[in-house]
C-alpha cells in the first residue's frame, strides 16, 4: 500500500507493482479468485477489514490503494468504511468515472487510488486522490510511474524515489523480474529504501500484476515469510 510502479509495455499491456509497508503481525490472505455480485475478482485480502489494496476484476480493470492523500494526516479513533472495501466496490462498477463521481467519501480516512481501466480497446490510467474533503481525479499519461505513501514518506523523500526509480528506468528492461529486483532494493537509508524496514513497519509483500493481452498474471511474494504465489486471471 504504500511503494506503487507502473510500466506501461507494448499493445496496451502493462505491470503494476505495490509494495505493502505495513505492521508485520497483521494477517493476510494470499489472492485468490473471488465472485462478488457476478463479478470475478482476483486479490489478496486484508483479514482485519475484509478488503484489498490491490486487485483486477473481470470488468477489465485494476485497483492499487495507498495510504493518504497529498501529505500525512492525523488518524482519527474511528472511520465510516475501510478504504479496501472501496476499492472492491470500484473493481465491480460497470462505469467507472460515474461511479467515482457519486462515490460518498465523506468519514473515510484519506487514500490515493491508481485505477487502470481497458475497456475502450485503450489503457486508462487514472489517480484517485480523497484529502478528506474532496475528490481529485486526474487521469495521466501512460507513462512510467512511482507514488509513495504519504503517511510514510515526507515530500523530500519522495522526489528522492523518483530519482531512484527514473536511474532504474533508464537501466532496465521492463519486466515482471526487474521490476521486482527494484522493489527489492535497499538504496540508501533503511527506513526510506523501497524495501524498507522501520521499529513498527515493514515491507511486509510485495504484490505485481502484469496484463499481457487476455491473461492477468499476480505474483504475490509474501516477504516476511519468502513465500511466492502466482496466479492468472483469464479474462
């Protein structure tokens, strides 16, 4: 939820990756295939809430949460709905934009959402950022792309990951398995690298889906454990 990539590839396919920087002691499912309201989903599941923060839908689109908005926020007791039961509801809906549009977001902790969308015969790429009192959505480019939470990462630090992120760029292939060896890496300070390790959080998975036509590749790679799955997602 809290280091997010995106390669855009060729006949508009692409790899996204999430970094999940969380307490290591929170319980989570590995992905599998859910049918939610005739939907079929593919995602890892939070125990605790029930929700994602990253997952595809056979409504041709893919869902990445992060925590916060465009800088860290004070956490209240208590929210009206977790964050990643939202993002279920947006891998469900049938228009998208629409959906985003009536969304009530009033009582829910503030997020950022990637949101990438195939339904037009074209990837859309949109952000979804909730400041906890407004909407701002804002579709981008499908160009290469890194956010960082910003409960975690002060803005300084976070220009500092673009630049890690735009040198690997510049030396790598796009790939499922460069990709990850970014998201592995431990660059400079221990509390700031990708891989990142703090007193009370850690990269705890690492989470990378690639669209490559038809079929949806999830390679969930449990990192406190070094456990991998992978699982396709046919659509």
């Amino acid at each position: 939820m809290c280091t997010v990539t995106f390669l855009p590839l060729e006949n508009n396919n692409f790899i996204l990756t999430s970094s999940r920087d969380e307490q290591s002691l929170r319980k989570t499912f590995t992905p599998k295939k859910y049918k939610e309201n005739g939907i079929e989903m593919l995602f890892p599941k939070d125990k605790i809430a029930g929700g994602t923060w990253v997952g595809t839908s056979s409504k041709n689109r893919l869902i990445c949460l992060l925590n916060g908005a465009f800088k860290n926020h004070i956490k209240k007791k208590k929210y009206k709905r977790s964050r990643g039961v939202i993002a279920k509801e947006i891998l469900q809906t049938s228009i998208v934009k629409k959906y985003i549009k009536n969304l009530n977001l009033e009582g829910i902790e503030p997020f950022t959402m990637v949101i990438i969308d195939w339904n037009d015969e074209k990837l859309n790429l949109y952000e979804l950022i909730w400041d906890e009192t407004k909407k701002h959505v804002t579709k981008l480019e499908n160009k290469p792309k890194i956010w960082s939470s910003s409960t975690l990462y002060e803005n300084e630090m976070k220009e500092t990951r673009k630049y890690w992120f735009k040198d690997w760029i510049a030396n790598n292939k796009f790939s499922s398995s460069t990709i990850l060896k970014f998201h592995h890496s431990e660059i400079g300070d221990k509390e700031q690298s990708i891989l990142m390790k703090r007193s009370y959080v850690e990269t705890v998975s690492i989470t990378s889906v690639k669209k490559e036509n038809k079929i949806i590749e999830m390679l969930y790679e449990d990192v406190v454990h070094n456990k991998i799955t992978k699982t396709s997602f046919n659509q």
